[in-house]
C-alpha cells in the first residue's frame, strides 16, 4: 500500500512539474502525441508492406494492386514522419536506408541491377551489407513502377529485392521504435529533463522544432528541384521525388501534415494572436495550393502553363518557412540554429 501511494505522488508530482511549465507541457504532448505516434504507424506500414510483399511473391498469379498500396501507405507515413525525426532515425545514415533522393546520377536502376547480376538469388546478408542506394523505398520503388521492369515476367529476380527491402524496412522501424521506448530512450528523453540528451525543456522543444522546419526547407528542394530552380530553371522531372509512382504531391501533402501536426501543438505558447494567425495561414496556403494541383509533379514541371502555379507555391513554402524560422523563434525566444540544408 506504502508502495502504491509513493508510486501515485511520483505521478502527481510528475504531472504538476508538467503543468507548471508549459513549454515542457507541450513537449511531452509533442513526444506521446505526434512523434511517438507516426514513429509506431511507420513500423505499421512497412509489416503491411512485408506481408503484401511476401503474398505477391508467393502466388504467381498475383496482381500487384495490394503491393502497390501497401507502398504507397509505407511511402505516405514516411513522408509525414520525414519533420518529425528528432533522435535516433536522424542518426547513424538510418534515414537513407529508407529513402535516397534525389538521385543525380540514376544510381538507383544501375545499384540494383549489379546487385541482382552478382547474387543469385540474393540473400538477406547481401542485402543488409549492400549501399543504402538498394535498401529503402527508391529501389522498392524502381523495381514495383519503372517501365523497364516487366515484374510479372521476372519474379525470380525481382521478388528476393522486394521482400528483402520490406523485410530490412521492418528491421529498422522496430529498431528505431525500441530505442524511442526503451528505458532511458528518447520518450523519456523528451518528458524527464534534464537529461543525457536536453538539460531543459526548452532544448528539446527546440530541437523538434529545427527537425520540423528542416522538414519544410526539404519540403522546398522537393518542390525546386524538378522545377530547375537549382539547375538555372532548366526543369528536372526526373529529379521530382516519387516520379515513378506519380505519388511526389501526396509526399509533399503527407510530409506538410506532419509539420503542421507540431505546430498545432506550438501555438499554444506563442504570446503573438498575429503571428498565430498568420503561420495558420501560410500552412493553409500552401495545403490548398497543393490539393488545386492538377496532374503529377512531374509532368507539371514540364508544361509551361503551370509555371506560374508551381512559382506561387514554392514562394508559399518559402514564406511559411521563415514565418517559422525567425518570427517564431524569435516570439518563443528559442534559438533555432543551423538548418543542416542551408547552403545546398
């Protein structure tokens, strides 16, 4: 019974610290309501991509229908998950092992096919110690989607890729989830301060907010990249993010509601109704710009007439990013710091 009531005061104790800071406050909500959360659905997607994987693989009349939305699901948690990577998926090359983009120099289709020419069949060590380039979702991608790539007339060398990748796709998202829940892991890192990782409330609540506004600046070179805005305006669409799967648009959409996701929970202590109205309003901005597009983003940056209506978008991802990056920061009187894609 002692035992029962020290453990309830602990809790008590623990939630009026909580409620007394509320920068802390919205820190632990951040870490059990959105970055836990999308953290556990990613895992989700890629079991659901590993079964649809597996059942395709094992049945020669299969259509690729259920692998194709289990792929796009898998890719759709990613994209949200991509501004919310504060801690371990943000370390070790973990991220790219899930994704590599851009892709410069087509190494995704040349990787693959060496790989596939020097193992028959390929295992799953050749796999876990192959580059990241034929790991992650691109090469899953390339193989499901790709013109070049007659799946139902190569199963036998496609299908060990496909089910490796699900597979070490799984691997990591358990991995990366059990370090979040572990004791001592970065849910508790993100509730008991201080700690080894944030010796305040303030470091960790600033530390999810530059992982959400890198999120929005990635956000922009997915836009600007097909668009040539790096490549003096000459257009990239093979450079468009998810070109293959025409799904590049509900990347951008999945990636922004993830942004947005935190800052739902920000606006709460931003002292500024203005400031508060107008970073509401460039995320509205640019999510209406993004639902009125009208085809795929990579045939978008090859007609001329959509120019216009790309330009504004970009111009609404830019304002929305800077909305953030120094008024925000300047009215929580946070210091935001390096955004690692400066310069790029």
């Amino acid at each position: 019974m002692r035992a029962l009531v020290i453990l309830v005061s602990v809790a008590v104790s623990v939630l009026l610290t909580a409620c007394s800071n509320p920068r802390q406050e919205v820190t632990v909500r951040l870490a059990n309501d959105v970055l836990l959360p999308a953290h556990q659905q990613w895992r989700d997607s890629n079991a659901a991509l590993k079964d649809s994987a597996d059942t395709y693989c094992a049945d020669p009349q299969a259509s690729t229908d259920g692998l194709k939305a289990a792929f796009y699901q898998a890719q759709s948690r990613w994209s949200y998950l991509q501004p919310l990577m504060v801690g371990p998926l943000s370390e070790g090359n973990r991220s790219w092992q899930v994704q590599f983009w851009p892709d410069k120099r087509n190494m995704v289709i040349r990787q693959t096919e060496t790989l596939l020419d020097e193992a028959d069949p390929l295992t799953r060590e050749q796999l876990d110690q192959a580059s990241v380039v034929v790991q992650g979702l691109t090469a899953f991608e390339y193989v499901l989607f790709d013109e070049s790539v007659t799946l139902a007339d190569s199963r036998d060398r496609y299908c060990p890729l496909l089910t490796g990748i699900a597979r070490h796709q799984l691997a990591l998202s358990e991995a990366v989830l059990a370090l979040w829940n572990e004791p001592g892991g970065m849910l508790t890192q993100l509730r008991d301060f201080p700690n080894d990782r944030y010796a305040t409330a303030d470091e960790g609540l600033a530390a999810i907010l530059r992982m959400q506004i890198t999120g929005v600046d990635v956000l922009k070179k997915k836009l600007g990249t097909p668009m040539g805005r790096l490549n003096q305006g000459v257009a990239q669409p093979y450079q468009a993010e998810a070109w293959r799967s025409r799904q590049s648009i509900e990347n951008l959409q999945a990636s922004l509601q993830g942004a947005q996701a935190v800052w739902e929970r920000v606006r709460s202590l931003v002292s500024d109704a203005a400031l508060v109205k107008d970073i509401d309003q460039a995320y509205a901005d640019v999510a209406n710009q993004l639902a009125a597009l009208p085809a795929p983003l990579m045939e978008l940056v090859q007609a001329p007439q959509h120019s216009e209506t790309l330009t504004t978008l970009y111009a609404a991802l830019d304002n929305l990013e800077n909305r953030q990056q120094t008024e925000l920061a300047r009215n929580l009187n946070i210091q935001i710091g390096f955004n690692a894609n400066d310069g790029d």
